[in-house]
C-alpha cells in the first residue's frame, strides 16, 4: 500500500493506493484511516458502485466475476488471500459508515462510461480483449509482489489502445473530481483510496500547478 501527503492553501489531501482484491491491504488501510481520522473519504468508485458497496454491507449478496476477473484472481492470490468486492473498497465504505463520515464517489458514473466505452471500444478492440484473456491465463506473472503485479497487469490490459483511452478518461474524471473537492473542502482533511495502478498517475497530474478543476 502507498501513501502520498499533497499539501494545497485549501486543505492536506492523502492519497492512497491499494491492490485489488487482497484482504491484507483492506485490513491495511483500515488502520491508515484510523490514525488519518480524515473529514472527507473520497473513493475510486462510481456513485452506483459505493451505493452497492453500502447496501453489501448491510446484505452480503454474490458479486458477478468476469472472466478477467477471475483470471486476476487467480494471479494474485500467490500474494495473499482475496475477495471480492475489493477490501480496499469494502472497508473504506465501511469505515465512512461506521464513523458517519462523508464519502465521495470519484468514478464516472454508470451512463458516462457506458458512453465512453461506446466511444473508445470498437469491434477490432473486443476482439483482441477476448482473445487475450487465453495468454493471460497461460503468462507467468514474476512479479515480486503484489504492488508490482498489478502495474504489469494493467499495462498487459492497457496493450488494446480503446481501453487505455477508457482508463484515461477514468483518471480524468477521479483527478477533476479531487480538484473540486480540493477547493471546497474549507480546511477539512481529505482521504483519497484507489486502485494502486492509477495511484502514480493521480499523483502526476494533481501535482500539476494550479490543476484546474471543472465543477460539475
């Protein structure tokens, strides 16, 4: 898990990186938000997604896997034991619940990236995102941990130039979203958690002077 402190005039904002899906990391950042105690806890979900996460807790339901899923899964696990929903996620929801903190979605919601996906997934994209689903699979990750594991994953993904472009318009979205809450946060810490493999780039791009952020 990383950490980053980003000190802006309006507020201290930390961002958090985590790797999906293992249940040390989940068990991790618990600890982290404990001893950060932020106001706001921001999340690298859409809207639909931390609302489902929210009702999860209250009624455990069974989670849909796609195939890349469950491949990611499997790779992983060398690493640890994993879940799904994400740990990461599961107790970050969890934690802005049990401390009636307030919890902001950063994603794109359902509609914007079904628009996106239409926009940037053609045919000849579909087709090799299928196909390499068999060679991952079969590829022998060496990664030495987690952390590493998931960039190369990504990158493997990131290979079919539409969903590059669909991940970017995510980290566009997540890094516009802080700004906003960046400028109105009046003082108040803010806690950033994410998937680790976009944590570098987030970090890139707020570090940017004067980001601007477009409300809304």
């Amino acid at each position: 898990m990383r950490i980053e402190e980003i000190d802006f005039k309006e507020c201290k904002l930390f961002l958090i990186g985590g790797v999906r899906g293992l249940v040390s990391e989940g068990e991790e950042l618990t600890k982290i938000l404990g001893d950060l105690n932020p106001d706001i806890l921001a999340v690298s979900m859409s809207p639909e997604e931390t609302e489902g996460l929210k009702y999860f807790l209250k009624e455990p339901f069974k989670v849909g896997l796609s195939d890349y899923d469950i491949i990611y899964g499997s790779k992983l696990s060398r690493f640890g034991e994993v879940m799904v929903p994400p740990p990461i996620f599961i107790n970050a929801v969890k934690y802005a619940e049990e401390g009636s903190k307030e919890i902001i979605a950063l994603d794109i919601d359902e509609g914007g990236f079904a628009d996106s996906y239409v926009k940037n997934i053609g045919t000849r994209s579909l087709i090799k995102h299928s196909l390499r689903k068999t060679r991952l699979r079969k590829k022998n990750f060496n990664d030495p941990d987690a952390e590493q594991f998931t960039v190369t994953w990504q990158k493997e993904i990131e290979k079919i130039k539409g969903f590059s472009a669909l991940q970017q318009t995510r980290i566009d979205e997540i890094v516009n979203g802080l700004g906003v809450l960046v400028q109105k946060s009046d003082g108040k810490k803010i806690a950033a958690v994410m998937e680790l493999e976009i944590f570098d780039q987030v970090s890139r791009e707020l570090a940017r002077p004067e980001p601007v952020a477009k409300d809304p």
